[in-house]
C-alpha cells in the first residue's frame, strides 16, 4: 500500500514542482528558514527522507477538488471573545524563572541588530 | 494486599476509598511500590515524585475524614502525560529543549485534575512534542510495553499505555492529534477516547497541531476512563476553542453498555492489504459480537478517508512548524552558543538543532516547505480541502449509520527499532484514526483480543458524530462485557507477569 502511494506521489510531485525531487539545496534553504543549524550529514540524511515523505503526501493533489472549500479547522467556530476584565497574572518573577538569562526583571537576550546597524 | 490493590479498577479504587476499606495514601503507595519494582524494564515515567503523591493523597484522606463531599475518583492515583504543564512538576513534552523546565502555571486539564481529587503520580514518556508512534522519540529513551518489553507501547502517548498496562496506574492522560490515545491503547491492551475536538482544553497543554490536539483518557475499563473524561472535560474560558457545552452523559453511557437496534457502520476502506491478519480475525469477531447483540451492522464506505493519511502528515506539520517556532531559546527552555559575540537569530539556530530530535525537524521542515509560497496551493491548501471531504464521508456515513468501526491500527505492536529510521512506515500506524482528527469527533479504541500470530493485543475503533462522545462509550462498553464473558475476565489478565 505505502509503495502505491509513493508511486503515486512522485508523478503528481513530479507534475506540481516541475519535474524532480526535492534537492539538496532546497532542504538547505528550508532549515535556514526553520532556524535550525543542521550539520551536513543531517542535511544529506533529512534531503532523502523529506523527498521521500513528500513524494507520498503529494497525493493528495489526486483528489478532484475544484470547488471544494477548504477546512481549517473542525469546528465552525470565530472570533471567540472574552469579557475584557482585569485578572491576575503571572508576576516578573514567575514569568522570568524559566528564562535561560535575565537582567532587571527583563529577559537577556543575544544581540538582535549587527554591530554597524 | 499491595497486589490486589493494583489491579483493581479505579471505579473500584474509589469505592474502597469512599467506604474506607482502603485510605488514598494506601492506595497510593501500592501503586508507588509498584511502580519501584517494575519501572526499570517498562520506563514509563519521565518523572515520579512519590513525596507530592503522597502528600496529595493524605489531603483527599483529611478531606474525607472531615466530611467533606469529594468527586467519584478523589483519591485515586494517575499518571499525567508530560506535555501537560504542572506547577509542582518539570514539564518537558519529552524534549531536551525543554529538559529541567517548571512551569509557571498548571494546564486546565492538570487543574481539574487535582480538584477532583486525583493523586498524580508522575509524568509519562512521550514521543517528543507528541510526534511519533511508538515513543522512541523520546529524548530520554523509550518506553517499553508491558505484554513484550522489546515491542514499542504505542505513541506517542506511550509512557501513559505503558504505566496503565503494567498497573503503575489505573488511569492516565493522554493527548491525541492523530491517534496518540487510541494507537498506545490499542496496542497495550486498553481503552483509550480521543474525545470531540474541543471537549477536553488545550490551555496549558503544549501545542503540536492546535487544530487536531485533543486530550483524552487512557484506563483499563470503559468505565474508567469515562469517569476520568468526566472528570476533566468541558467548556474552558482559557481555550477559545474549547466547546460551551455540557459534556456529553458519557458516565451513564459506559453504564448502560447496550446496542440493541444500533446501526453499525464498517468502513469498507479500512482493511484489506497491509492490514495484518490476526488484527483483521479479531475485527471480523467484534462485528459478530456486535451482531450477536442486536446491532444492524452494514458496511459503509468512506471513499476519502485513504487520501486521510497524506492531508495529515502536511496539516500536522504545517501547524508544528508555526507552534514551534515559539522553542526559541529567549524565554524558557535550552540555550545553545550564547558566548556575547553571536546574533540572537544564530543562537536560536544552534539552540533548536541541539534541541528537537530528528522526527521533530523533519516536521518542522516539512511543514516549512507545505506553507512556503509556491508550494502551498499543491501541499497545504489541498489537505485542507480534502480534510473538508473527510468530515462530508463523515456526515453521510452518520445519516446511514450511528457509529463506524475499523481496526484501531492495521498492526499490533511492532518491535522497537523496526520503523524507528522508516518515516513513512511509522506513519502509517496512524492510517485509521487520522479522520476523526481531521473531522474532529468521537472516537475510542476498546480491546478486542489477541493475534493469533503474536498474542499482542489488538484494537477496535468505534467512531460517532461531533458530541456524540457518549455514543461511542456505550458501544464500547457492550463489546467490553461480551468480549470478557467470552475471554472469563479482562484481555490484560493474559498479559505475561513483569
């Protein structure tokens, strides 16, 4: 079963991406955006594997589904609303044990802009 | 007396305690002594704190000696799944990016808990952030399951199958977002629910997918884990997704355990090829059972439910990558490379690959390809159309018939290792109890014996509609009775001794 949906995946990955899997580089550029520092041997390993899930996920792009709207979420629910009132929350001690660094009562963080910036 | 204690249900725990014939520190010690003697070939736990246990226990006792009313389960002990916060406890959601981490505040679900008077244990192992089948994704290692300890217990609420089956507790949390109840239950021998979405809160419980989270009960009877739902289900101001509703009679349902002139639905996709034939022998004897009964069981077919599988593994991962993003090393949790020379964006990058284990960033990326532009049309916004088509199988299913039933998993438990470096084959543990996440109702698993290939055990699903919870307790808990008249007591009677 899993092997036809592989088979099935590839042709219709095939078709959306315009021919191919997914490369190398690609799985570079993604774990750049996840904010992960892979090693290159991770790199080579997830590069397989991802190709592979996403060859077998892919089809759900087999199901006509023009005019079908899509479902994000399982209850019809929006905009869910509560009453603006004041309440207790977490003091600044509470809210800064777990921190990795702390100052002042505010959290310490690495530098966020570039020295010439 | 230890030894009668532990195998005794937690409808029955409660009753010693309520009449007392067994005080809640006694009851709780029995289970602490177990769990020293077996916990180092079953795992279970990532953390078990007997002194709080105890200390908890002795309150319900001074409670009830000063006559105060207390719930039906006040003083009966409980594992709790470490994805739970817990003021008095580390929380880690069996991640080394959370290891040590103590939370500021409990989760509603750990909230209720303690007001009904549970005594809570411990926390459970998982499979890390909750992703996986089998809870070798545990960053502290795996759980074991109790009938076979190189087979894995399920996932990835594992730890919790695994402490209930080895009668380290009676009863335990879970959370399911894609069969994480109902595979470990049904893979150890025991009930698990995955209730309606939104009928169990999620405030407090640290997201993976917050569409499809749901927490739910693990036990080793029907009865039992519809009084621990009870327990900790309904409506939560803290949770905008939570259901303002009252929880459905599932108390009364597992009670009433009757199913005559119920129409039972079989899902005629769910079977066949890749299923193995032991799981496949006990089905086909619990939809004769159910017949037997007086149920009017038909088949039914769902044609959409096989595109089920792949419109998950991109809406689960899609929403992982968004709810993770928040393990950034600056608040909480592990930080990684901070030497006062590198940028805040380098040390979290260094921080979450030392961090999340493997599983945990194959989601994260694949998730990151589903929604990056240009590929989000043909990924992400076609599982959200086909999870439309599931939930509309769903709702013509439910105008034929008043429940589904499928195998829990095509599979009993597979041993530890076997799929572990195998994404795709540990997927597909998940291949029957992905559509009710995508739709969002009831569904439980329930024991229905034991392959004859290997004598684990295996599972039947039964599936209602959106808020019909209770419908589903009921089904189960009359195939529970025929199933044990037949077997002469519960199916984990014949699990070997620890």
């Amino acid at each position: 079963m899993l092997n036809e949906h592989a088979a099935h995946g590839s042709a219709a990955a095939g078709q959306a991406r315009g021919g191919g899997a997914i490369t190398r580089d690609e799985v570079a550029h993604l774990a750049r955006l996840s904010r992960l520092a892979l090693r290159e041997d991770e790199l080579d390993h997830l590069a397989t594997q991802l190709d592979d899930i996403i060859s077998a996920v892919a089809r759900v792009q087999e199901v006509a589904a023009e005019d079908i709207p899509p479902t994000s979420h399982a209850l019809p629910l929006t905009n869910v609303f509560r009453a603006d009132e004041v309440r207790p929350s977490l003091t600044p001690d509470q809210a800064l044990s777990g921190a990795p660094a702390a100052d002042e009562q505010r959290f310490k963080v690495p530098r966020i802009l570039d020295e010439e910036a | 007396m230890s030894a009668d204690i532990i195998k005794k249900s937690a409808a029955e725990l409660a009753g010693l305690i309520s009449s007392g014939e067994a005080s809640a520190v006694e009851v709780t010690q029995a289970h602490l002594d177990r769990i020293a003697a077996v916990e180092d070939s079953v795992k279970a736990f990532t953390h078990v704190d007997p002194e709080t246990a105890l200390a908890q226990a002795r309150t319900v006792d001074e409670r009830r000696a000063a006559g105060e009313a207390l719930g039906p389960l006040a003083g009966v002990p409980i594992a709790h799944k470490d994805v739970f916060t817990t003021i008095d406890m580390p929380t880690t959601a069996s991640s080394k990016i959370l290891e040590g981490w103590r939370p500021p505040y409990d989760a509603t679900v750990t909230r209720r808990l303690r007001e009904a008077g549970l005594v809570i244990l411990g926390k459970t192992n998982m499979d890390e952030f909750a992703m996986g089948s089998s809870t070798e994704n545990s960053a502290f290692g795996p759980t074991h399951n109790p009938w076979d300890l190189n087979k894995i217990p399920g996932g990835s609420s594992g730890g919790s199958s695994a402490a209930v089956a080895a009668y380290e507790a009676p009863l335990a949390t879970g959370t399911d977002t894609g069969g994480s109840i109902r595979q470990p239950a049904a893979v150890t021998g025991l009930v698990g629910m995955k209730p309606t979405y939104g009928g169990s809160s999620r405030y407090g419980l640290i997201a993976f997918a917050s569409s499809l989270d749901t927490p739910g009960p693990l036990a080793r009877t029907v009865l039992d884990a519809a009084l621990l739902h009870e327990a900790f289900s309904g409506h939560d101001p803290m949770d905008s997704t939570s259901i303002d509703q009252p929880v459905p009679p599932v108390v009364e349902a597992a009670r009433r355990a009757e199913v005559g002139g119920l129409r039972v639905g079989v899902v005629k996709e769910f079977g066949g090829e890749g299923y193995q034939p032991g799981v496949l022998a006990r089905f086909h004897e619990a939809v004769e059972v159910l017949e037997s009964l007086g149920a009017k069981v038909v088949e039914v077919s769902c044609p959409h439910f096989t595109y089920a599988l792949p419109a998950y593994y991109l809406i689960a991962p899609s929403e992982c990558s968004s709810n993770l993003a928040r393990f950034d090393g600056m608040r909480y949790g592990l930080r990684v490379g901070d030497d006062e020379t590198r940028s805040a964006e380098e040390v979290m990058a260094l921080t979450r690959a030392e961090g999340f284990g493997p599983e945990v960033k194959r989601r994260i990326m694949l998730g990151t390809y589903a929604l990056s532009s240009g590929y989000y049309d043909a990924y992400y916004g076609k599982a959200q159309q086909v999870r439309t088509l599931i939930a509309r199988d769903f709702d013509a299913a439910f105008e034929q018939v008043d429940v589904l039933i499928s195998p829990t998993t095509p599979t009993t438990a597979f041993a530890i290792g076997e799929r572990a470096d195998d994404p795709m084959a540990m997927y597909l543990a998940d291949l029957c109890t992905i559509p009710s996440n995508l739709a969002g109702n009831a569904a439980i698993s329930v024991p229905c014996g034991l392959a004859d290939e290997d004598s684990l055990p295996v599972g039947l699903q039964i599936m209602a509609p959106v808020l019909a919870d209770d419908r589903v307790y009921r089904v189960g808990a009359a195939v529970e009775r025929a199933l044990q008249d037949r077997w002469g007591g519960p199916l984990l009677a014949k699990a070997p001794e620890l």
